[in-house]
C-alpha cells in the first residue's frame, strides 16, 4: 500500500525522463538529475517542456504507472495510462447509485462541512487572543453557521439539490472568513474569496496548485479500487471531468491541502516574491516556489493519523485510497453507508 504514495514530480524545464533497464532516469541538460526503480514508483506528474521518450511510456503503461502532463503553471493538460483494469461489476453499481446519489452526497457534504468548521477551529484555538476582534467574530459566527448546517445535513430529507445547496452555502461562509487566517507578514498575500480560472491573488494561486495535486491522487484512488473517476455523485458528470475524483478531493482539501496552505504562508515558508503576476491578471507560482510546495505536500502525505472509522493509523497520503475502498464496499454492499473522513 505505501507504494501508492510514491510521485515523480518532474519541473525543471527542458528536463528528459527515458527508461534505462528497470529504472526511470530522469535528465536536464544532459546531466543525469534523478533515478527511481519502476516498481518503487506509482505515478509521474510532468510539469512544462519535458521529454518523455517512448520507450518510458510504453514502460510505464505496462507496469500501471500512470503518466500525467500538466502546463507549467500546473493545469491539467493529458493522462497516459495502459489498459484499464476497472471491476465491471463494481462499477454497474457505481452507475446505478450516481441515479440516486442522495446517501452518498450527503456523507461527502457532512464530511467537508465538518473538515472545514474544524480548520476555523484550530485557528481560534492557536491564534485567537491574536486575532482583531472584528476578525475573531466573524470566524466564530461562521463556525457557528457550519455547526448548524452540519446537522441539518445529517438529519437532511433525501433531496440531493438541498445537500448541493448546502455545501455551496458552507463553502461561501469558509472561505468568506478564510482570508482571516492568513498571518504573512507580506501585506500582498491576501485572499479576495475564490477565483480559479485564473487564480487572482497568491493564496488562490498556492491552493489551486495544491488542489491540482490532490485531484491526480484521488483519481489514482478511484481506478486503484476499479471504480470509474468520471462518474461522481456529488459532482455533475460532464465530459472530461473526473467527477468522483473531485467528489473524494471535497471532504480532505479542508485538512490536506487548505491546513498545508496556510502553514506555507505563516511560517514563511512561502513569501510574496514566490509568485508572478501575468498580463491577465493571473497571479501564479513560479518554478523554484513549486519545488518547495512539492517537498511540503509530499511530507505533509507522510504525516500518520488515525482513521477515525478504520480505527487504524495511516499517513494522510493514503486517505484518497482508504476513502475509495470504503465507498467501494459501500457499492457492493458490504457497508451500509459511505463512512465520511474526519480529518484532525
């Protein structure tokens, strides 16, 4: 199971990944940078001009290892895989529960509204007595608002486009306040409420990326366990859009990526001059700072914790697979519901 958290993130522009025997090389100006044993790898996330040669293609679409190509400011552009090894069975059932997605959305949506509410939380509890008085009570009453419309959640009738409703609801209120937990000391990283196609501010711009990575984990979680990453629940289908991916990615961005975020800008780690302004107003990260975001995520996925349904202690990298298997048994039938994932 550990292997599953093992990506090749490739960003130096001009960078060359070729097969030599059983091993991925990776090359920049034709110096040898990197090398990795295929079977100590599950995925390799290519970010600008990079070569990947055939034969590494063909390699990794034989040993399962997907391959996927981002643009340089980390959008999605393709995925190479081999043969899709999918359970039929699985997922007529899959298709069969999105007709009536109602039980499932409703554990998705409790799931991020929880996560979300416990991010404010830690926030009051680590930086309260720091926080302006005008801030602080706008973070309590939306942890208040969370509170409630968590329960109504949970006691919510069977009607899938009130349980939408209430998760646009929650995300307005989130990230309402969230600007309020940033502590840089650079007064230009701020947060002006979502934008995404383009990010319009640095905090936009570190959570996109972030959630770009997330999204590529929890589609590998969905075809890990067989299920199909295009046919979601919470998330329309629509053509090109993994729509369970994201729909896995709701309920953990909250205490993987969004926690990780602002610990990046608080302790430093990410200042102003990290980012780069575009002629359209985009505001992205540049290459070195993407290295440094990398290294967070990838020890962030280390980080153990205990799963609040399995009972059992595993790291944070592996929840998108646990949270797929889960809801895997759910549509077999061996649990009676999809058991949200509490993040701590």
């Amino acid at each position: 199971m550990k292997k599953l958290l093992n990506t090749v993130y490739v960003t130096s522009e001009g960078a060359a990944l070729s097969k030599d025997g059983e091993n991925l090389v990776v090359q920049v100006e034709g110096e040898e940078r990197a090398r990795a044993p295929f079977h100590m790898i599950a995925s390799v996330v290519a970010f600008g001009a990079v070569l990947l040669t055939p034969p590494l293609l063909q390699a990794c679409a034989a040993r399962g290892i997907t391959v996927v190509l981002l643009d340089r400011n980390g959008r999605f552009q393709a995925r190479v895989e081999g043969p899709t090894s999918g359970n039929v069975l699985l997922r007529r059932q899959q298709y069969r529960a999105s007709e009536r997605p109602e039980a499932i959305v409703r554990s998705l949506v409790a799931g991020k509204v929880a996560n979300q509410r416990a991010v404010l939380q830690r926030a009051l509890r680590d930086y309260g007595e720091e926080t302006q008085i005008s801030a602080k009570t706008a973070i309590e009453a939306a942890v208040a608002r969370l509170g409630g419309i968590l329960r109504s959640v949970q006691i919510s009738t069977s009607d899938v486009n009130a349980l939408r409703g209430a998760e646009g609801e929650a995300a307005q209120l989130y990230f309402g306040v969230f600007g309020h937990l940033i502590r840089s000391p650079d007064p230009a990283i701020v947060f002006r409420g979502r934008s995404r196609r383009p990010p319009l501010d640095p905090m936009n711009a570190l959570l996109s990326f972030l959630y770009t990575l997330l999204t590529h984990d929890c589609r590998s979680a969905a075809e890990t366990v067989g299920l199909d990453p295009a046919v979601g629940f919470l998330h329309r289908d629509r053509p090109g859009r993994p729509s369970l991916a994201l729909d896995l990615m709701e309920e953990m961005r909250p205490a993987l990526v969004d926690r990780l975020a602002l610990s990046l800008v608080n302790r430093r780690q990410i200042r102003i001059q990290d980012f780069r302004m575009e002629d359209n107003g985009a505001v992205l990260l540049n290459d070195e700072s993407r290295k440094t975001v990398l290294s967070a995520w990838q020890e962030r996925k280390k980080t153990e914790r205990r799963h609040p349904f399995l009972d059992e202690t595993a790291p944070l990298g592996l929840a998108p697979f646990l949270q797929a298997q889960l809801l895997a048994r759910h549509l077999r039938g061996d649990l009676d519901a999809y058991p949200p994932w509490f993040g701590k």
